[in-house]
C-alpha cells in the first residue's frame, strides 16, 4: 500500500510481524512490530483529542453557565450576555459572534449532546 509517497507494508516473521514504511521522499524507512504500532496508534488517538480539545471552545464558561444547566437557564444566560455585549450597546462584535456559536450549540439538543461527548470523550483519554 502506498500512502503520500510512503510505502507501508507488513512483514511477517515465525517470531513476529512488523510494520515496514518506506518513504520515497526523504528515503525515510522504519520498522515497527504490531505492539509498537498500538501504541503509536493510541498516542495518536489521544493526542488528536487533545488537539481537538484546545480547538473547542468552552461554550459553558463562554455563556456563564455550568456543564448541567437547563435549556432555559441557558437561553437566560445568552440574553442577558448578549444584552451586555450587543455592538448596539457598545459590545464587541467578536465577542458576540462566540456567544452566538454557543448558543447555536448549547441551545440544540442534538448539538448540545455531541458537544457532551465530545468534551467526555476528551476527559476519558487524558485519564488513561
């Protein structure tokens, strides 16, 4: 198999079997046995959680809010933010631009569900 100029085959060994990666570019070549390949592939599993955690927003804290209010208890949170923050009154348009991804978020049931998990999912692998 050939992937962006990488070569990657598998070796197998009475012994073992092993990863082989050949690539063509830089004349790069490793070889790893299946017990290092899950481990990259864990790290690599956590790290991109990681990666996808700095990148999501905290929309709780960015509305006032903890991870267990209500529908309403948010939708009272965003307008009173909104009220404060509007450029009308002199507020930032920046910062209202986050408030309304939050609330575009928070306030959806489905959206509100796969941003849960998605916060969960990130908890769960940077505690194993």
């Amino acid at each position: 198999m050939e992937i962006d100029s990488v070569q990657i085959s598998l070796e197998h060994k009475e012994s073992a079997a092993f990863l082989m990666m050949i690539g063509k570019p830089f004349g790069l070549k490793a070889r790893m046995t299946l017990e290092q390949l899950e481990a990259l592939a864990q790290e690599l599993t956590r790290e991109a959680s990681s990666w996808r955690r700095r990148i999501l927003p905290d929309y709780y804290a960015i509305l006032e809010v903890s991870h267990t209010a209500t529908t309403a208890e948010i939708k009272a949170a965003y307008r009173r933010l909104m009220k404060a923050h509007h450029p009308d009154t002199g507020g930032n348009t920046e910062h209202t631009q986050v408030l309304n991804q939050a609330w575009s978020v928070l306030s959806d049931p489905q959206g509100r569900h796969a941003y849960d998990q998605s916060i969960n999912q990130h908890e769960r692998s940077t505690a194993a």
